[in-house]
C-alpha cells in the first residue's frame, strides 16, 4: 500500500511481486515489483525493450510468469487472460486488436461479453464518450482512421466495465487533436473510479495524465512515484522529456 496524490485511494488493487517472464531464452521481466491503488491512474515508461509492454501483458495473463500478482489483495494462480477479463481487467494491446472484418457495433458488442449481455446503457454511454463511433455503427472497423480505430479500442475495453483498464502505447501513430481526445477520455474514465495502467512511448503526456509512474529498465523498475516528483527528476527528464 502507498499514498497517492491523484484519483488513487491508499486500497491497493493490483500488486507484483518479483514478478519474471520470459519468451523462450530471452528473460524479458527480471522480477518486476510495483502497486497499483484502486482509482490510481499509473504511467510505465522505459525505453524500448524496457518490459513495458511484457509488464501489461503479466497483468493480463496473457504471458507466463512467475513471481507473485495479487488482485484485491487476492494471489491469483489461475491467470488465464479469461479469467483476469471476469475479474474486471481489460486490455488494449498495441495495435488496438480490434476485429476489422466487424462492424464498429460487432466490435462493441464483443467487448461485453464478460458482462454476459450488452447493456443498452454501456452503449450510449461510449457514443456519449465517442461521437465518431456514434456517426457509423455499421462501418467495418478495418475502414476506420486510426484514431477512430483506437476510439473503438477503448469502446469495446469499457464495454467489459472493467475495474482495471490496461493501454499499451494509445497514442502510437495518432494525431495531437485525436491523442488528446483519447486521453481526455481516460481522464474521464479515471475520474469516474477506473483504474488505468498505461504504457506510453509520450512521456510528457502520460506523466500529465497519471497519478503515479514507473520507469522500466531492462526489465526491472528503477524509478517509481508521485507522477509530478517524476516529472521534477532530472534523469526522468532527460531521457524521456528531452530536456
Ligand atoms: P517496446 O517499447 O519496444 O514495445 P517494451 O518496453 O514494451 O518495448 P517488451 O516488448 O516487453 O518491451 O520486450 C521486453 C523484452 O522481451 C525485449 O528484449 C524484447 O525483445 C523481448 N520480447 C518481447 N516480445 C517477445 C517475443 N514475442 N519473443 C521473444 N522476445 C520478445
């Protein structure tokens, strides 16, 4: 348990515990500890190759791991990516993942399937987030722009209701005007008692948005904190703020 300065409560949600993984001979987490308080918006930076996006995937389940992950202060041992969807963590992979032979509709409507049915209300309420998705329920998700395929992305993650959303890389190849739309959204989200994990290659941005950092290096967190004592530390600044 920590204190945090943002949305975060001291209740934590999600914690890792020396948590390694690894993708044949490669280790690609070398025992990776950090929490997570429920209402916690957190930033992950590193450099490429840091673990960032391993780290989201332990989280998800969708990577072996050892090491400890507990969830509601709970040790999972069953960490299938089903099971940590029905326990409310949702992922938004790099690359969004989206189904693009679906419609924006199919697409949404998948999202739900943890809630067993779609909820007319969840559905306006990401038109209400989403306008643009609103505009064309029926258009293949392939089509979309980028930033609307992100949009939808997040769409069919908030479908689920998730208690802890996990982004990789949301403003990867996006417009300014659109990666501020979406992080706008976030904001929203976190602001409505979503707790969000992002990896964020824009350090500016995520350290703006987040309540709480991590730097990742080789596959270990060197750094972690208040987002704003990050953002004052001179090697966070020079190595991903650029100045
Ligand atoms: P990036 O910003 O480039 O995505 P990252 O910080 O997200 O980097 P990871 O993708 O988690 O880092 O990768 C951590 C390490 O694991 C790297 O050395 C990477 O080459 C390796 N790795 C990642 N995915 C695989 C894979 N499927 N097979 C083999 N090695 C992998």
């Amino acid at each position: 348990m920590r204190s945090s300065t943002g949305c975060g409560s001291d209740l934590s949600l999600l914690e890792l515990r020396d948590v390694q993984a690894r993708y044949g001979e490669i280790t690609a987490l070398h025992g990776v500890s950090l929490t997570v308080a429920e209402g916690d918006f957190v930033a992950i930076l590193g450099a490429n190759g840091a673990g960032k996006t391993t780290t989201l995937r332990a989280i998800s389940g969708t990577v072996k791991t050892s090491g400890d992950i507990l969830f509601d202060d709970h040790k999972l041992f069953r960490r299938s990516p089903e099971a940590m969807a029905r326990k409310g963590v949702a992922h938004v992979p790099e690359g969004r993942g989206t189904f693009s032979t679906l419609s924006v509709l199919d697409n949404l409507r998948l999202g739900a399937w943890v809630q067993r049915g779609v909820s007319p209300r969840d559905l306006a309420n990401v038109f209400e987030f989403f306008p643009r998705l609103y505009e064309r329920p029926d258009q293949q998700a392939g089509t979309l722009s980028g930033g609307e395929q992100q949009m939808l992305a997040l769409g069919r993650a908030m479908m689920a209701k998730p208690r802890l959303l996990l982004l990789d890389e949301p403003s990867l190849g996006l417009a300014p005007l659109v990666v501020r739309e979406i992080f706008a959204a976030l904001k929203q989200l976190n602001e409505g008692g979503t707790t969000i994990v992002v990896v964020e290659q824009n350090a500016a941005l995520a350290l703006a948005a987040a309540n709480h950092a991590y730097v990742l290096e080789t596959g270990r967190v060197v750094l972690g904190g208040d987002a704003a004592d990050l953002k004052a530390n001179e090697s966070v600044r020079r190595s991903y703020l650029g100045y």
